[in-house]
C-alpha cells in the first residue's frame, strides 16, 4: 500500500496485514489542521479499498498522541464560525476521527504523551486503546471557553461511565493512562516505550485473518451501538455470519 500523503504529516504505512496510520507532525503534538485531517480521510478510504488489511494502529510521531484542533485553525474559524468555508472546515475535522470509526478493520489507538479535545476524540473513535501509563488524557474544552465539539459527550460515554464522562467534560479533569484503564477508558497502560509494541501485538491477532475480522467488528460496533442491540437480535445478526466462517474453515478457505 503506497503513501497517500508523501513527506506530509499523514503516513499510512504496512507492517503485513496491520495498516499503521501515523501522525506526523511531532513539532506541534500533531495537533489537527484541516489538511491533516482530508490526508487522514484519504488514507482511511485507500485501507477499506484493500480487502489485505485485518487491523488498523493509529499512533502519534514523537511523545505525543495527538493535542486536538492546531490553533490557528481553531482561530480562524473563531473569528467567523457561521462562515461557509470555516463551518466545512470544522466540519473536515470532525470527519477525520469519525472516518477512522468507520474503518472496517479492527482499530487500536497507541497513545503515548497525551490526547485532548479532538485528540481524545480520535483516540475513543477507534475499537481498542492502549496507552502509556504517564499519559495525559483531558478534554480541554471548557477550561479554555469553549464548547466540546465532534461527538465529544457520544465518544465518552459510550466508552466509560457517566461519572467519568462529567468529570473529564464538565469539570476538566484529566486522568493519566493508568487511570483511564481503571475507568474502563482504555485496555491496557504500559511504559511509553511499550506502546507502540504492544499495539502491534494485539493487532497481530485480528490481522491473521482480515475477511473474519472486518466481519466481526462489524458484528461488535452494531451490538454494542449505542444504541446497544437486545440480546435476541444479536443472536439472529451473529447468526449468518458464523455460518459463513464455519464454511469457510470447513472448506479450507479461511
């Protein structure tokens, strides 16, 4: 899989069967312009294309995740928000971390340094997280005058609890990675050196087989929602699909 975005602060990149999306702008904590953000889109559509990828890393460059919306494109559409162009390009934004929730592969967010506003967003946009246990995650939002945007509240709370969700986003706390693993926020906090390694392994697990695990996610994020799926329509929608990986084991394929 060629890089969509060459020398740009996207990099897409293929270890086997795991896409690595990568962002690449460690000088300003690869915080999101709107460029950043269509070279993220762009790189997610050329990974759904190829039917080879069982799993998606999306990791920050350097010792930072991802500090949300770059400042001067945060500005600019302060200056004049109801604009058509500075409302398409928030809106740009916003699609990038909504895009990588869509990925059809398995996803998991390698998260070393820190993630907040639309950081935090990208990072609880993907299936799984793994952090460094210093990490700092905070929303950022109201302690600064403005109101969370992207889906902020949906992401939070469909991840944690309520209780975490209001403190993160109304009171502006922040928790360290190993506190968000006790909040039910990520899987797994380990050293920041350890991040990226530990993502790659569980990644391996899905990326073995990509038909059967692009079908399962799928099968996951419906079941889960929100809305979450009652336990009997969950049973009939598994149902066509374990049928097909018991074919296919059966007849050699998978």
């Amino acid at each position: 899989m060629p890089d969509p975005t060459p020398s740009s602060d996207v990099r897409l990149d293929r270890d086997d069967a795991i896409a690595v999306l990568t962002l690449d702008a460690p000088a300003r904590r690869n915080a999101l312009t709107v460029a950043m953000a269509e070279r993220i889109v762009a790189a997610c559509d050329e990974i759904d294309a190829d039917p080879t990828v069982g799993a998606v890393v999306v990791r920050g460059e350097g010792d930072y995740f991802c500090a949300g919306g770059e400042r001067s494109t945060l500005a600019a559409a302060g200056a004049d928000p109801a604009h058509p162009d500075q409302f398409e390009a928030l809106g740009t934004i916003y699609e990038a971390f909504h895009r990588v929730g869509r990925l059809e592969a398995p996803t998991i967010a390698a998260v070393r340094g820190g993630a907040v506003g639309a950081g935090l967003n990208l990072m609880f946009a993907t299936d799984l997280r793994v952090v460094a246990r210093d990490a700092k995650l905070l929303s950022g939002f109201l302690p600064i005058g403005l109101h969370a945007g992207g889906g902020h509240a949906a992401l939070l709370g469909r991840t944690g609890s309520r209780e975490t969700a209001a403190a993160l986003m109304l009171f502006g706390e922040r928790l360290t990675g190993k506190q968000a693993v006790e909040a039910g926020l990520a899987y797994a906090a380990v050293d920041a050196a350890e991040v990226d390694d530990r993502a790659m392994a569980l990644a391996a697990v899905p990326a073995a087989d990509p038909a059967l695990a692009r079908r399962t996610a799928k099968s996951l994020r419906t079941e889960l929602g929100p809305p979450a799926m009652p336990w009997a329509a969950a049973l009939e929608m598994e149902r066509s699909a374990q049928m097909w990986s018991m074919r296919r084991k059966a007849l050699g394929d998978g």
